[in-house]
C-alpha cells in the first residue's frame, strides 16, 4: 500500500473535515438538548414561584422590571405577580447579585403586597460546599420570612444589620442579603409592578 505524503493541503483538509464532523456533532447534540433544558428551568422556575408565595390560583406572565438598588446598573430583574380568586395577594422576584464568593447568586423573592418577605428560595449558586452554602438551610434563610424591610435592615450583623451572617462565609451572607435588597427596592419602587 503506497504511503501518502504529508503535505499541507491534505493536513489542512483532514483538519477541516475533523471541524466540520465535531461541529455538527455539537449542533446536533445542542438542538437534541435545547429543549429539554429550557423546560427544566422553566419548570425550576414555576416550582420557586409555588414555593415563595402563598396559595394562588394565577400568575401573570413574566415581565421585566429595571433593578433598583441605588446604583446605575442598567439590568432588570422578572416580576411574576400572583392572585387568588382574582385580587392580588404577592408578587414573586427573580434577583441576583454577583457579590457572592464564587459570583453568581440567584434567588426567587416571594413579597405580599406591602412588602413583607414571604419566602425566600435559592434558584443558583456556586459558593464553597460546607460554607456559603448553608444559604440553602432553613437556620439562614427562615430568618428573612415574615420581616418587612422596612423595619428589618436587610446588612448582616456585623456591619450593622438584622441578618444573622453564616458563620465563616459573611461574604455569601452579604450577597443573598445584597440580592434581596435589590429585589425589595424594585418591588417597592414599582408596588407589585402592574398591579
């Protein structure tokens, strides 16, 4: 069998026909898994909202609201206004902040209409095992519940604030204080949104 010679053209042919393989490869694989993975956050989303507000029968469509939190930051967070029975009983916010130890902190914000905490439930995370993400236990987030910010200030103890801090991870406890805050500042700023 005659031997073929390694020359550019075909080095360069064998390395496109490599791309153009792997490359339908992920497009196939990303059409495969598109949908499945948008309805799983959706569904993430729809069980949050169930969590962090009271029994309802209706929820509006998603809408947009610009973040207020005393900064210029051109971003939005979704408002989903809930009722029962057709008379409006709260108003679920998904907020974020990037303050965390690891980034990126996302969270559902159940608020009753003068905006009393109702629950809280974390959406994402990625902050140290063992540490910052103790967020998710009851001991932390339970002690939002039920507090009006108004009277209850949204900083952890140590800089002068009513929030109990994680022990060993105040930077996370800043953060999940920091997204609430943002969400109470919007949701009060705009009153339930379209309600």
């Amino acid at each position: 069998m005659a031997k073929k010679e390694s020359t550019f053209i075909n080095m360069v042919f064998v390395l496109f026909v490599v791309a153009a393989v792997a490359g339908l490869a992920l497009g196939y694989v990303y059409n495969i898994t598109k949908e499945p993975i948008a309805k799983a956050k959706q569904a993430k989303i729809e069980k949050a909202i169930r969590e962090v507000l009271p029994s309802f029968d209706s929820v509006q469509a998603p809408y947009k609201v610009m973040s207020f939190d005393g900064t210029k930051a051109k971003d939005s967070l979704e408002f989903f206004d809930a009722s029962l029975n057709g008379q409006y009983i709260g108003t679920a916010v998904n907020t974020y902040t990037m303050k965390g130890f690891s980034g990126l902190i996302k969270l559902m914000v159940g608020f009753k209409p003068d905006g009393t905490i109702v629950k809280i439930s974390v959406l994402e995370h990625k902050e140290t095992p063992g540490l910052g993400t103790k967020m998710v236990k009851p001991k932390f987030k339970d002690q939002f519940f039920g507090k009006n910010p108004a009277d209850f200030n949204l900083k952890v103890n140590k800089d002068g604030g009513d929030v109990d801090a994680i022990t060993a991870a105040t930077i996370s406890s800043r953060a999940y204080t920091d997204a609430v805050k943002r969400a109470y500042q919007t949701f009060m700023k705009n009153k339930g949104g379209n309600n």
